[in-house]
C-alpha cells in the first residue's frame, strides 16, 4: 500500500489523502492494488481516471441492454471487454463474476444461471461504484 507521500495530487480533485482511502477500500473489497500501481507504473492518476471512466456505467449499461434484448452476441461481445478492464485495473471481485458470464454465453449461449450471474454483477459495481 502506498503511503501519502508517494502519491501525486490528482489534478482532477483527489487528494493524495483521498487516494489512499480510495485505494484501502479497494483493497478491502477484494481488488489487488499493489499489482494495478505496478501494471499502471505508479501513475496514480492514470489509474484513478481509469477507475472513474470504468464507473461511468457505459458498459454495465450495454451489458443490461443486451440481456433485456435477449442479443448473445453483443452479450458476449460486452462481457469481454467488462472481463478486459477489469482484468486491466485488476478489479477481481468483478472479474470473477464477468469471467463466468462470458465463459457461460460462449459455451452455451444463454445460460441457466446467466440472469442470476448479472444481478451479482451489477450489486458488485454498485459496490465498486459507492467506492470511486
């Protein structure tokens, strides 16, 4: 875990104070901080503006739309680049829930559990979400 003193202020309004609790609470929810700093070359703001961009909802949102829509294509095509992200920002309580949902719809299309798999998702990013 970083200490204030390593962290730039974020020209966007997080302090480094602020990164800290951000980066405590992401690591208390499961999310491998240490191994993002280092994939992100300890470009905190980098990463924090990448988080921020990740909970705008863009893709959570096109996600449900495909489901609603009954597309398994863009399902599919969706959950992929969740699962991408994720792995990038190394969000794993997330990618967990994504890597079953996208291995699910590739292996069978929609799947038994699929709707269920959804729901735990989007309460996951609600909770990632009430952290950003």
């Amino acid at each position: 875990m970083p200490n204030e003193e390593s962290i730039k202020p974020d020209p966007n309004g997080m302090t480094p104070e602020r990164i800290c609790e951000l980066y405590s609470a992401l690591i208390a929810w499961g999310a491998d901080i240490k191994g993002a700093r280092e994939r992100f070359l300890e470009d905190d703001e980098l990463y924090v503006r990448s988080l921020k961009r990740f909970a705008d909802g863009t893709f959570i949102r096109r996600l449900d739309n495909a489901l609603k829509g009954n597309d398994t294509a863009s399902l599919y095509e969706v959950a992929h680049v969740i699962k991408g992200t994720t792995a990038t920002l190394n969000l794993k309580p997330l990618y967990d829930i994504v890597c079953r949902i996208t291995q699910g719809v590739r292996r069978q299309g929609r799947y038994d559990a699929l709707e269920e798999d959804c729901r735990e998702l989007y309460a996951c990013y609600a909770q990632f979400c009430s952290m950003i």
